[in-house]
C-alpha cells in the first residue's frame, strides 16, 4: 500500500485539531525538517540584504509598521503597574514617628496580646536607634516575640524612609534569608493595610505576583521602576515623590559577605548601609566556642559597625538571647566590657513565689508531671492552681502578665513560667528565659573552656621571652600532611611553666621531588632550623636555648626516625610515640635515668632510633591540672599575652572521661571531640613530659631525688644512642 502524502499544510492542522501529541513519529521528522528549511531559507535571504517587507507593497509595509507598534504598546501597557492612592493619610502620618503605634495600627493580629513595659523600651530602642543613630543590644525571654517586632521594625524604617540602606543580620545566611527577609517580603506582599496607607510601595511588589523575572520589566507611567524581589536583597521600586524610593534590604549571615556592603541607584549614586538588625547572631554550637564568640563579635565590632563607610556612623539594634556564661551575647550586653551597646537583660521571673519550693516545685510540680505521664494534659495540676491561686503566686513578679497559654489551661503568666521551669528543666529555663546561664558542671570538676584557657595569657610575658625563672625550654612538634604543628614551653621550679610559642609550618605535599617522606623531612629541617638555633631572651639579660625538643612519629615513622638520628641537632632532639594508658607499660630493668612519670625512653626494635614512650592520659591530665593553678601559684601553666582562639579551641580539643582499668585503677581516659583539631594540645602535652624528663619536677623532695640522681650518674641522650638498647 502507497503511503499516504504527508503536506505541511496537514500537519499543522493535526497539531490545531488534536495537539503535537498526535503526530506520528514521521510526522514530526517532517515538521522537524521544514522548520529547518525554513530557517536555512531565512539566513540566506538575510545574506542577500532581503528583509522580509522587502516582498510588500508599500500599504503592506505601512500595516505591519503600525501592528508591530501596536504591538510593542500592548506590551509595554502590560507591564505598566497602576498605583491607587492612599486610603487613610491620617493612619500613615499618624505613625511616621511612633514604631509602637504602627505596630497595633497596621499588625494587630501579631500584637494581639498588650505589650509589656520591656516591649515599650524594646520598641522605642528600635525607634531611636532608626532615628537617632544609637546602637542598643536586649535579651528578651525566648518567646517574646522581639524578632517580630524587629522585623516589624525594619519595615517601618523602610516605607517611612527612614533609612535608606537596611541589613538583617542572622547567626547564619539560611536563618537571614529565609526566615527573617522573607517573612518581611511576604508581610509587604500580603498585608492590606499596608497595600492600602503604602500604595507606592506595595502596588509595585503585588503587581509581581510572586514571579521575581517581571522585575526587569516593570514600569510606572512608561520608566522601569528598578525593583528587585531576591531572597537576599529586596530593593523597594523608584517611584515619583515616594518616601521609600530604591530603599533597599538586604539579609546575610554574620559570617557570611558583610564588609563592602553597597548599592549604586539607577542615577548612579553610590549608598551604603545606614541600619542593622542582629538577630541572634549565635548558635548553641558558637556559643560553646571561644574562638567562635570571639569570631563572631569581632565582625560585629568591627566590619558591622563599619559599613557605613569612612567618618560616618551606623545604628544598629541587636536582640539575641543569652546560651552561655561569657558567650558573644553576654559579652557583648556587658556594659562594662561594652557600653556603647546599651546592653538590657530581661528576666521572665524577676521574683518567684514566697511558696516556690514547696507547693510549686513539691506539689504542683508532682500533680503536673504525674498528670502528663497518665496523659490529661497536665489538668492536675492546674486544678490544684486554680484552688490554691491567691496562695501560690503571693511574692512573684513576672515581666509580661499576659503572657500564659489559655489553650493548655493556664490562667497565669507565673503559671507559665512554671510549667517552663518543671518541664524544660533548671538549666534551660535560666538561659533560655532567664538570660542567666547556670554554671556548667555545677557540683562537679567541669572540664577548661577556652575561656578560661585563654584567660592564662598575663602580661608581662611576650612572645619567645622567657619569665624569669623559668630556665628550662622544651619543644615538641606534630607532624601531620602538609602541615607542621610545635610548641615551646619554657619550665621552672615546681613546673611552673609558660608556653611561650607555638605556630605552625605549611609545606608542600605534591610534586617529584622525593614524595610525601622528602618533603616533610625538608619541612622538619628548615622548621629546626628556625627556633633550635634561637636565643630567647629573658627578662633579667640572659638568654636561653631549647634543651631538648620530640618530634612526633606517629605518621611517617621512618622519616622521622632518620631525621632525628641524622640532624645536626640530633643531640637534643628525639622521636616520640604517644601510647594510651590501656597500652603504656614501663619495660623492666629499665634504668631512672631513662624512664619517669608516665615516660620512657628505649632503643627500638631494629635499633633506627631512642624513641620516647609518654603516657598521653596522664600527661593530658597534667597539663589540665597545670591550667588549674591559680596564676602565680606553683605548679601554674601559662601563655603569652596575645589572643588565642584557635590556640585555646585545639587546648580544649578533647573530653576526659574516668574509666576504671584492670587492676582497679581510676585513671581519665582523652579522647578527640568530634571535628576538633588538638594539634596545639599535644604538642604542650609533649613538651612537658620532655621538660619532667629535663628535671622539671612538681615537689621539693621530687627535685632533690632528681638531682642526686643525676649527681651520681649523668645520661644523655647522645650517651644512651651509644649505649644501645635496654
């Protein structure tokens, strides 16, 4: 049978009638062709100079002129935006100065509760800082709804125009983006009373319908109105004789790209950030970081309040809540260490109930629990409330008496912060809705902070100095890929003790020459190069060398032993290996003179080198113990006057936890916390148990036995290479 003549004419009918989905597979392979013909034939009349009116009469070319026209003019009707007036000039002026009244006017069903006295100064620290400049920092209770009235805030600012530049501020860049700017965006997008006093504003953002790509296009009375609707920037629309023209708003993360931050308007003028809003700027997991808050407040100090520009000053409010003692946010509310943030903290309870121990925390607290263990919701214990009120609130004082949940059956604001405390515990309750943390490991020997750690860095010690009296330097380095850590502790009587450097020496790992073992034995050499040679002064004019220094050889092992046996400075340098205190024993017959605290030193196995054996429990609770000496006491380990918060983040690097061995022994076992680098931690740990092997001891009578010991048979490293092995 002949096949059936397929004519483009038919075709295009099919696709009319029934859609493309109908075509056969030769149907489309037809179409497919002629659509390429036709754009061959197209590129070739263009070739030739042939445009397509070229074929029309001139009545023709008129017609198409005009529908072509037309055309471009529906076009550009259709992104035309109409602006309607303002409903009600009374309600908009009414608020232009007062943030309070435009909250309850334009957001009452956000505000549907009275404010307390701490929301009046929250909002008229807000007003000032946006009219006058100031910077003010408050924690409220979790829950107070301060990030709605900041939020609230900046749109104020925005439509009155009273800032021209505005920048939300998070603890990271989703918590910026899409949390705080884009519940703005929807706020301006979908609130009617602002729709209707903000017309100027609102119409242009309405007329978007969600679709970011109609910004380019979008004109008022025929010229583009510049708006810009992305997650992170919104740029309000250039409109004639509006208050809020071009303002823009723009989101980030705290450590995100805050410095540089600005904006050139569509007749070229440059604008740079005049308001900020930080909110919650840390994290629980910042918060438990020195080096993060340090971080954190440093850009906050620094880059936040600088990006106003040269000789010009910004305003900034910075609500945040309190998750640690001495975190960024309890530093930075401190108005001694920071006054010029105006620092206010708000307690939920500023008084609890005379009765707070017993019939609250005793009996109610015992209802409740017991109530929501058998499931009624907790209606015990509000029962029991509900007949013993008067009695049970007697003495309290909260700070919002509004502020209860009615759908669970409370009828209070005390009841409320009751039910917080009982079911979130002490802990949280104080941070969380107290703003004042309670000590960690309360009752029990906590663990050092990098707070505390950094705060053993004293004057008047400087770097590569040695305090007097403390004469023996010790060193050790960690090895690792591509990467050098060392420290130098510099040892005294009763091992009072100052780590006096550290650093860390970045080398290549790639490349033909030698491979990873060539490499790091060059980066071991040029690194002993730099600080066995040197001379560190002391206070008093003498000058001082490092004694005895333990590279690690955990990793490349066999470099490091050739290394240390082949250096010039192989007299007073050896190898080291780190065992736990499960795997360390202290071999027989081996003589004091090579052995110690947790210590010991023997020839290995093929005899390559006199590796240094260290109990690294014991020694890391050393150097714990060490930190906890008061300064000035004996036995005190100190830094360098300088900030450490990468330093003190690797001191803190591992977790102590006491295990019971074998033999009944209690002893602290260190293991690493998740993603933590304690480089710096076991280079200190292994520069004391050098300095112990030196002669440092903790005692009088330690000191004594050491020096008789050596009195009566001196032995050097070199001496015991010779010797041989034990």
């Amino acid at each position: 049978m002949a096949k059936k003549e397929i004519t483009i004419g038919s075709i295009k009918k099919k696709i009319k009638e029934l859609g493309h989905d109908s075509l056969t597979a030769r149907e489309a392979r037809a179409l497919n062709t002629f659509k390429k013909l036709q754009k061959t034939a197209t590129k070739a009349t263009e070739r030739k100079g042939i445009t397509p009116t070229d074929n029309l009469s001139e009545k023709g070319k008129q017609k198409r002129a005009y529908d072509l026209k037309a055309k471009r003019t529906m076009r550009a009707a259709g992104r035309d935006i109409f602006i309607p007036p303002v409903v009600n000039p009374e309600r908009k002026e009414s608020c232009r100065y007062d943030l309070k009244l435009f909250c309850i006017t334009y957001f009452m069903d956000r505000f549907d509760k009275p404010f307390c006295k701490d929301h009046d100064d929250l909002i008229l620290a807000i007003q000032n800082a946006v009219l006058n400049g100031d910077l003010k920092g408050f924690a409220l209770p979790r829950g107070s709804g301060k990030t709605t009235i900041c939020e609230v805030g900046v749109i104020w600012a925005a439509l009155y125009g009273h800032s021209k530049f505005l920048v939300i501020l998070a603890s990271n860049t989703a918590a910026a983006e899409e949390e705080l700017l884009a519940s703005i965006m929807i706020t301006m997008d979908t609130t009617d009373e602002l729709y209707e006093d903000f017309p100027h504003a609102c119409a242009p953002i309405r007329a978007l319908e969600g679709e970011n790509k109609r910004c380019i296009g979008q004109t008022f009375q025929g010229q583009q109105t510049h708006i810009q609707w992305k997650k992170a920037r919104v740029i309000l629309p250039k409109i004639p004789d509006s208050e809020c023209s071009e303002t823009i708003i723009d989101a980030t993360g705290i450590l995100g790209r805050v410095r540089g931050k600005k904006h050139t308007t569509s007749i070229g003028k440059i604008v740079r950030p005049d308001f900020v809003m930080i909110d919650d700027p840390q994290t629980d997991e910042s918060a438990a970081s020195y080096s993060q808050c340090v971080k954190r407040l440093k850009v906050i100090t620094g880059a936040v309040l600088g990006m106003a520009g040269p000789g010009k000053s910004i305003s900034a409010v910075m609500p945040c809540t309190v998750i640690q003692r001495g975190d960024m946010a309890d530093t930075a509310l401190d108005r001694e260490l920071h006054p010029e943030w105006q620092g206010t903290r708000v307690k939920m309870v500023e008084k609890w109930a005379d009765v707070h121990d017993t019939e609250w925390l005793q009996t109610y607290a015992g209802l409740r629990q017991e109530g929501l263990r058998n499931s009624d919701g907790g209606e015990a214990g509000n029962k029991y409330y509900r007949d013993n009120q008067a009695m049970m609130d007697k003495g309290s004082v909260v700070y919002w008496a509004e502020r209860f949940n009615e759908d669970k059956g409370e009828i209070s604001a005390i009841q409320n912060a009751y039910n917080l405390l009982i079911d979130r515990g002490e802990s949280i309750f104080q941070a969380e809705y107290q703003n004042d943390p309670l000590e960690e490991f309360a009752g029990q020997e906590k663990q050092l902070t990098e707070r505390e750690i950094h705060a053993r860095a004293i004057e008047p010690t400087k770097r590569r100095e040695v305090p007097l009296g403390y004469e023996t330097l010790t060193a050790f380095i960690d090895c690792g890929k591509g990467t050098l850590h060392y420290a130098i502790v510099a040892a005294g009587d009763f091992f009072s003790s100052c780590i006096i450097d550290y650093g860390k020496y970045e080398f290549s790992t790639g490349g033909k020459s030698g491979g990873i073992e060539g490499h790091l034995y060059t980066a071991l050499e040029n690194l002993c190069n730099l600080i066995l040679p040197k001379n560190y002064p002391c206070a008093n004019g003498t000058e001082h060398k490092i004694l005895q220094i333990a590279i690690d050889a955990g990793w490349q092992t066999q470099t490091v032993y050739r290394f240390t046996r082949n250096s010039q400075f192989s007299n007073s340098m050896n190898p080291y290996m780190g065992q736990s205190h499960e795997g360390f024993r202290i071999p027989r017959k081996t003589p004091k003179a090579r052995s110690g605290d947790a210590w010991f030193v023997q020839r290995t196995a093929k005899k390559e080198a006199l590796l240094f054996h260290s109990n690294v429990d014991f020694w890391k609770s050393f150097v714990e113990e060490r930190f906890r000496v008061p300064i000035g006491g004996r036995g005190a380990l100190t830094i360098f006057k300088r900030h450490h918060p990468e330093f003190c983040g690797h001191m803190v690097a591992e977790k102590r936890t006491m295990k019971t061995a074998k033999t009944g022994e209690e002893y602290a076992k260190w293991e690493p916390k998740p993603g933590m680098a304690n480089h710096w931690l076991d280079c200190v740990v292994g520069a004391c148990a050098m300095a112990h092997y030196m002669g440092v001891r903790l005692s009088i009578e330690e000191q004594d036995e050491h020096k008789k010991g050596k009195e009566k048979k001196r032995v050097s490293f070199a001496s015991m290479a010779k010797q041989g092995g034990v």
